[in-house]
C-alpha cells in the first residue's frame, strides 16, 4: 500500500506538539528520529543497547515523518500544519526554522521497519518493558510492561516516559487509586497497576490512543485492574459527581496523578488535578523540558502545591508536587 510521508525537520524541543498536530490532521502514524551523534548523552545504567545506527541529525534536532493514507490532499494538511506549528512561538517553544516534504512511499518502507530497533529496555531495577513479538525471560523480581504502541505512541525509552516510571515506582503506594492523564500507549498506567495500584483510571482526549491503551492493557492481562476512557481530567471531575466508582474504577479523591504531556497544557489543569487528589496525594509531571520549568513550576505553587522532587535527563524534568 502506498502512503503519502511528511517530514518535518525541526527541533526536539517541538516534537510533542508537532506530532500532536499531525495526528489531528489525520495521520495513520508517525515516526521520529532525534540526533544520534557521538555527543549525545545515552543512559546505559542498566545494559541499555542502543542499535539505531548514528545518524547525521545535529544535536537538539529532530526528523518527523507522518503518514497519510494514498490520495489524502495534502497540500491544506501541509498549509494547517505550517500554521499551527508557526503558533507554536507564542508559547516560546523554538521550531527551529523548519522545513517540510512530502513524498509518497509504500508501507513496507516505515509500518514495520521501526520494530527492528524496539527491543527489551530496562527502565529501573524493576521495570522493563518488552515488545510484544519479542522473546524475554525474566528475573526474579522483574516487572515486564508489554507494549506494542503502533506507529503513534512512544515506547517508553524517551527521557519524559523513561522520568516517569523512575519517579512513579519510588512515588506509588501499593493500594493508591491512580489517574493516569494523557495516557497514549498506556505505559504509565499499566505500571501503575504492576507496582500496586488498587485501581488506575488512563485518560486520553486521542480516540486512537484509547484503542492502543485498551489493547496494551489486555495484553497485559490488567482489564480488572485499568479503566481506560476517552476524556480529559475536568471530564472525569464532572463524571465523578454522577458516576459510580464502580464505573470509573477509581474513587475520587485519588492518592496519585501522573501526567506526561506538555508543559504548556500541563498548567491548564493543574487546579483540576488539586481537586481530585485527596489531602497527602501525590503529583507527578513530565513532558517538561528544563526551559518550561519555571511555567510548570509556578502554576502547581499558585494551584497551593508544594514541590517535593525533581529529577533530570537529557534536558528534560519530571516535577513532583504534593497536595497538603
């Protein structure tokens, strides 16, 4: 099957928010490529491989392609595109003077190709995550997170997800119901549930990003323990007063919220995430880069949350905040 591929060439720092607008444009799946060059910064604290062979990226840029099913018009997808990523100034995030192509390729090209490079990854001493298609004995102790995330969604080795989990395993109490918002592959929420979660609501605005969180839940074998809906935080608030626990799996107020999203939509709900966690409960973000620190840093003081942690990697922050 032929495709029609946009390629975006730009900066690490927008990826988040150029691979969002893709998909709402009607992209059937993205790819991203960051710099591999000899001075990149790779964690191998737990035997980490990385077979990607180096590529010519600069540092601090990025190569997104985007697929499109054959005949999509694009160039109103490619003139939207522009626009909105043009915007994305405003909010101080730097593009990096992209540029764009469109070319048309056959399947067989990306679909698969990507999964070559997706092998067992240690994330901390006792999560891994596997692919689905790949064989992997594990040690006593060890949690496996399977994950087929598709074309759309991450595997969990970026340094946002990867800040994530390590914060999540030292954070979570076994028992805590916990909302996990932006949930895209389900990663963080099927964690969740490994480590001991009671209960883990995953939100996600994305209807594809539900269907792979329910699919990555199942083959985890956790639909007793995960509910997965399609809304945002405020949708569950308001649910929440006419809805059952039963229904969404967790009762409000929670022990614990996690988010991996941008900075800049992060603080627009921070207040909400105030209101649906209990008195003691726990706030982890990330999605951060270290230039919004400050952005994210402020709302959760001014929503009356006290920091408690930080931790760093490769540019990138997770914020640990506390309702008292």
């Amino acid at each position: 099957m032929l495709w029609q591929e946009l390629t975006v060439h730009t900066t690490e720092e927008a990826i988040e928010m150029i691979t969002n607008f893709v998909h709402e444009l009607g992209a059937g799946g993205v790819s991203i490529e960051e710099s591999g060059t000899l001075n990149k910064e790779r964690d191998t604290s737990y035997g980490q491989l990385y077979e990607s062979p180096l590529n010519d990226i600069p540092e601090g840029r990025a190569v997104i392609k985007a697929y499109f099913y054959q005949g999509t018009e694009m160039e109103p997808i490619l003139e939207s595109l522009k626009a909105s990523v043009a915007e994305l100034s405003t909010f101080d995030i730097d593009t990096g003077d992209p540029t764009y192509a469109v070319v048309e390729v056959d399947d067989e090209d990306w679909a698969h190709a990507w999964k070559a490079y997706f092998k067992p990854f240690r994330i901390t001493d006792r999560l891994t995550i596997k692919p689905t298609w790949e064989a992997y004995e594990a040690s006593e102790g060890e949690l496996i997170l399977e994950l087929d995330p598709g074309m759309a969604f991450g595997t969990g080795t970026h340094a946002t997800t990867a800040l994530c989990l390590r914060t999540l395993e030292k954070v979570l109490k076994p028992g805590d119901d916990v909302i996990d918002v932006g949930t895209g592959s389900g990663i963080l929420a099927i964690a969740a549930a490994k480590l001991g979660a009671k209960h883990v609501l995953a939100v996600d605005l994305d209807p594809v990003a539900v269907d792979s969180a329910n699919e990555n839940t199942a083959q985890n074998h956790l639909q007793d323990l995960i509910t997965v809906k399609q809304s945002d935080l405020l949708g569950v608030l308001k649910e929440s007063e006419t809805e059952s626990a039963s229904q969404l799996g967790v009762t409000i107020p929670v022990q614990l919220v996690v988010a991996n999203i941008l900075a800049e939509v992060i603080v627009t709900f921070v207040s909400d995430v105030y209101e649906v966690l209990e008195r003691g409960g726990y706030y982890i973000t990330s999605g951060i880069i270290t230039e919004k620190e400050e952005l994210v840093e402020k709302a959760l003081v001014a929503a009356q949350f006290t920091i408690v942690e930080k931790n760093y990697e490769n540019n990138w922050v997770v914020i640990v905040a506390r309702k008292m």
